[in-house]
C-alpha cells in the first residue's frame, strides 16, 4: 500500500505539488517573520539595555518616579559606598556608574562669540579607566570613527552625525551649557577627542558621551550618578532572575519613606519594556496560530477539489474492499509526507533568506530620522534554535487539518451505489 | 450751606484720596510701577532656594538702571562666585568664569530657572514697567496679611509675554503687590509670588522680603532678600557693556 501511495504521489504532481507549494510558502514565511520579529525585538532589547536600563537599574526613588525627565536633581548621592556594598554582595554582575543630562553645546567662533549651537544628550560613563566595563558595553572602540577615545579630563566624544552638523572636528573646543544638578547655570569646555556612531538614530542625532568624573565636576554632584546599571557577567538578560534580584535589593536597600533611597528596576519594568518581551515571546505563537488557520483552510479547499479529482480512486478503493477509515487514514499519511516535504522546503528556504538578513539586515535610518526609540537603523532577522522548527508547526499542522475536513466526504461515500457511480 | 457744599466736597476728596477708592485701575498699576522703579539702583540681595535636597543660598550684587539695563555679579558660594550677568534691553548674557566664555542666554535657555530658584531669566527680562505689556481692570478689593488690597487683574497687552495675565493683591497704603498669582493663557497657574518683609526707603516702601514659587515645580520655594538697597547712585556706563562681565 505504501508503495502505491508513494508511486501516486510522485506521478501524480496534482496530489502532491500543489500541498508542497501551499506548505513552502506558509513554513517559509513563519519561519522569516518569526527571525525576523526575533531580531527586531532583541535589537530593541539590547540597545535597551546597553544604553539606558542595564538589566537592572538603580536609581533613587524620586528618580525613579520622573526618569522620563532625566531629573538630575534627583540622583543618587555617595555612589562609590552603594558600588562597594553591590560589588560585595552581588559579585555575580557587573556594575556600572552612570550620568544622563541634557544641555546645550556650543561651538565658539574665532573670537569666541558663538558660531553655533545644538542640544545635546550627554551620557557620563567611566571613560578614562582603560578597563571600565563600559567601554565594552558601549563598544566605543567599534563606535569609533574618527580620533580617539578620551585619555585626560575634559576630552568628549561626540556622535559624528552631531559633530558634522555643527561643523566640529577632532581637537576643536566646545562649550557645554547647562544646569547642576542644583540647577545653577553651569558652564564649562571641553575638547573633541574623537566622533563615534551608535547606528541608533536616538543618540546619533545629538549624544556627547563624557568621563564621569568630569560629569560630576561640570553638574556639582561629587560622588553621585543619575543611575547605576548592573549586567549580568554573560550579557544574557534573565527577566525572572533580574526580577528576583530587584526585588530581594530593594527589600534590604530601599526604604519606602526616603524618596531619595536606591531602588532597583529590571529591565522589563522600565519604560514599557515587559510588553516588548512578552510581545517576542508571543511572536511565535502568533504566527503559528495565523498560519495553520490560512493555511489550513487552502490546503482543506485543495482537499476538497482534489476528493473530487480522485472520487473515482476512492470509489475503486472502497469497492475493493479497503475500508472508510483505511482511506481516510491513508490521505492523512499522504498530508503528513507532503507535510513534512513542503515544511523542510520552507523551513530551509526561511532560514536562508532570514541568515542573509542577519548579516546584511535593512537600513531604516531614512524612513526613522526623528526616532527617539532606542533602536537600530540597521534591523535584522535573528536565527534562533526555534527557526529551524517552528515552521513546521504549521506545515504539518495546516496539511493534515485541510486533509482531515476535506477527506470527511470519504465517509459520506454509499458503498451501495458505488458500482453505479463507477459505471461512467 | 456753600461752606458746607465745599467743606465736604474736600473732606470727601481726602478720603476718597486716603482709601484710594477714585483711583482707577490703571492708575492703580501707575503707582506700582512708580514704587518699584527708579532711575536707577545698586543693591545686594540673598536668593534662598528651598530645594527637594535641602537649602542654598545665593548672593548677588545688582547695579540697575532703568528698565534695560542690568548687571548682576555673584557673590556666594564659591561654586557660583565670579559668575556675571548682563541684561541689555532684550538680550541676556552670561559669563562663567570657568569656561572664560561670554554666552547669550536665549530661546528655551531663558525659560530655565536662574541658580536653580523659582525664578527664570524670562521673568528677568520682562518689561518690569506692568503699564507697557498689561491692561488693568479692578476685582473686589481683598486683605492680604491683614493689610487692605485692591485686587488687580491684569491681560496680556500684546502677544509672547511669560505670563498671560496676573492677579495682584495691591496694598493699598504702599502700593505695594503683597501677592501676586502669575497665569498662562490656558488659565493655569504658574507662579505665586508673596512679599513677607517691607522696609521704606526715602518715600517709597520697597519689599525686603519676597517669596517665589514656581507652582509647576516642586521644592519649597525661594525667598529673595534685600541685604541693602541705593536708589539713584551713580553706576558707571561701562559697566553695562560685554567687556565688563570678564573684568
């Protein structure tokens, strides 16, 4: 019977080509999209979390509660005493020490009058130290693109988008403009040591990254940071582990009372970032279910034609003898063959398209220029261990659906006017 | 009867005088503007600013003349000492010295509040003279602590001022706005301000003690104090030039 079965789908292209196609297509596009989705949300993840929530983020309370205004005023005073107890009692993460301001940065003329200015979005980390785990997890040496990463006080670097527009080079003495964290005017130069890209057209547009130290001297906030981020030392980011983390930190640390005690928040509670998460865990899902229902119902309608096509097979079968369910049993086996076939077609098909997305991605710089999101220009599929399977949850799943509703006429089959039937 | 005709007409004109009561609006404000300005003045003043993380306080010296001319060199603390402002009719300059650079504060910078108090430079650079930018009319007269007060309301004469339209609580003895409620356009409050100590100086009564509140931020507030105050001195032209703030 095998055989038989075997020799018709081969010969006969109608049972077969038509299911395979149906099944290419729908594996190939679950398993893109879902890549596709995978890369776009754990871009956003990342650049996340590398530029503005860690894993987990500290700040005090009241910080907390305004983060979206960067409330300077707000910060966390006597960081290098909380650095300590963290790096004792949480070893496992890294640590880092973080200012976020706004201000204004000014380009002087050659008679020092103003040229021209520009608002700026400064980000103070440890420059200086050659070993500060920010530089990697910034990768400065990456971003870099022209001049060279800050070596004395009071050297900046400065997006190139930012340093193109207002006509700076490398060496060339800037002006900031802002307020301390008292909200004093403060005013102070600095020189461009070197232009960095992101390639996240949130901090390309205006980002000034300065040493912390200088920071804290040009905002009058010794010893304080805005925030303190903590990665995990494999850069994995674990919600439930960083949850639990936050939650056992700020039952010994934060005191409810004191709006300027240190709080902690996980990466997924910070600025809407469990939805992104939960919406890239669901992704696979989605498309799964979406899938296996269009599919499904192609795949029964070219069941429901092809029954009609093969109605004088079927009658032969059944008045040979074989049973109802023996046929219907058989048409599944055959869904499940070209199941497996047009899955493996699409499946390699969207892993190919979705490999070539992750290294080449598309640039949506253009269509984003006044994006504030923390995100790539360059968005990319991501091929994880899920790719190479999921599309064949709905490749099966569709095929042998569309073969089970569309194969229930076998059983509305009159054994009694069969050789009537087959008399034509 | 003649005599008495005249004999009360004048009596009633010295009361009407004392009390105010035919004064109008606009003449109201005229006597504000009269009391606070002058032809020119030098003073030093304290700003204590009530913040979320505790109390600062700032001292400037000021040398003012008219309504266009300013300039203010800090004093205290250290961190702010050497800092100088200039006002030249509509523009505000900076000097910092530790930058050694000469900025113009202008468009949004203006909005930022001055040392971190309730104050903005935009409050600064306002035409101080309230007859030019706001028309007057007179509400129900009020007391403000325990000192009878007309009550002003005041509308934006012309377009882009800080503040739409303000409430003052005018004394009605000094002239003096005891309180005074600063509104945007939409109606929403933006800024109270209260005079809590008042000194006379010469003829005219002046305000030693005044509270600011920006209402849209939060902290306690800040007090201004007039450590001391000359009016019509003499302040030397220089002084009101660019070059001046980095000598």
């Amino acid at each position: 019977m095998m055989k038989f079965l075997i020799k018709g789908l081969l010969r006969d292209k109608t049972r077969s080509l038509a299911y395979i196609l149906v099944v290419a297509v729908g594996a190939f596009l679950t398993v893109f999209l879902f890549s596709w989705m995978q890369g776009v949300m754990s871009d956003i993840v990342a650049a996340n979390a590398k530029f503005d929530t860690g894993h987990v983020k500290i700040t005090t309370r009241a910080y907390a509660d305004e983060s979206e205004q960067m409330p300077i005023d707000l910060s966390l005073l006597g960081v290098s005493k909380i650095m300590q107890q963290l790096q004792t009692k949480y070893s496992n993460m890294i640590w880092v020490p973080r200012i976020r301001f706004g201000g204004l940065i000014d380009v002087p003329d050659k008679t020092g009058n103003t040229r021209i200015q520009g608002p700026a979005m400064a980000l103070a980390v440890q420059l200086l130290d050659p070993n500060a785990p920010d530089r990697k997890i910034l990768n400065l040496d990456k971003a870099l693109v022209s001049g060279h990463l800050p070596l004395h006080r009071n050297e900046i670097l400065i997006s190139s988008d930012f340093a193109n527009k207002l006509g700076l080079h490398i060496g060339n003495m800037v002006t900031y403009i802002g307020s301390t964290m008292y909200g004093s005017m403060s005013i102070y130069n600095f020189t461009v040591a070197g232009t960095v890209r992101f390639g996240i057209i949130a901090l390309d547009r205006r980002a000034v990254i300065t040493d912390i130290g200088d920071a804290r001297l040009v905002l009058d906030m010794p010893d304080g940071a805005s925030e303190i981020l903590g990665f995990s030392k494999d850069m994995q980011y674990n919600d439930e582990a960083m949850r639990s983390l936050a939650k056992a930190f700020n039952a010994a640390f934060s005191k409810k009372g004191d709006e300027f005690s240190p709080k902690m928040a996980a990466l997924s509670e910070n600025h809407g970032l469990k939805e992104y998460l939960d919406l890239a865990d669901s992704y696979g899902g989605m498309f799964v279910f979406v899938f296996v229902l269009i599919m499904s119902m192609v795949l029964w309608n070219s069941g429901l034609i092809n029954g009609i096509r093969r109605y004088g097979e079927i009658g032969v079968r059944l008045a040979m003898g074989e049973t109802k369910g023996s046929v219907y049993r058989w048409m599944i086996f055959e869904s499940v063959v070209t199941g497996i076939i047009g899955s493996i077609i699409g499946t390699a098909l969207g892993l190919a398209i979705s490999y070539y997305m992750q290294v080449k991605g598309i640039d949506v710089s253009s269509m984003l220029p006044n994006s504030t999101m923390m995100m790539s220009n360059v968005m990319r599929a991501r091929v994880t261990p899920t790719s190479y399977y999921i599309g064949f949850i709905p490749g099966l799943a569709a095929s042998v659906l569309g073969t089970m509703f569309a194969g229930v006429g076998i059983y509305k089959r009159q054994t009694a006017n069969l050789f009537k039937e087959l008399e034509v | 009867m003649k005599k008495l005709s005249v004999f009360l007409a004048i009596m009633f004109f010295c009361v009407a005088t004392v009390f105010g009561s035919d004064l109008t609006a606009q003449q109201i404000l005229e006597k504000v503007d009269n009391n606070f300005l002058a032809e020119n003045h030098v003073s030093v003043s304290l700003m204590i600013i009530k913040g979320r993380r505790g109390t600062r306080t700032i001292k400037a010296k000021s040398w003012t003349q008219g309504v266009d001319k300013a300039f203010t060199e800090y004093l205290a603390p250290a961190r702010e000492k050497g800092t100088k402002m200039l006002k030249l009719k509509d523009e505000l300059w900076i000097w910092a010295p530790e930058a050694d650079r000469v900025i113009r504060i202008a468009g949004h910078m203006l909005r930022q509040s001055v040392m971190g108090s309730d104050a903005s430079y935009e409050d600064f650079m306002e035409d101080p003279r309230l007859t030019n930018i706001y028309k007057a009319s007179l509400a129900e007269a009020d007391t403000f602590a325990g000192r009878p007060c007309y009550v002003l309301k005041l509308t934006a004469k012309k377009e882009g001022l800080s503040y739409y339209s303000r409430k003052l609580w005018v004394d009605k003895e000094r002239f003096l706005p005891l309180k005074e409620e600063r509104y945007a356009k939409s109606g929403k409050l933006l800024k109270i301000i209260k005079i809590t100590e008042v000194f006379k100086t010469g003829k005219r009564w002046y305000p030693k003690r005044m509270f600011y509140k920006d209402a849209l931020k939060s902290g306690k507030g800040t007090e201004f104090v007039i450590e001391s105050i000359k009016f019509n001195v003499k302040i030397p032209p220089y002084l009101f030039t660019k070059s001046s703030l980095r000598r």
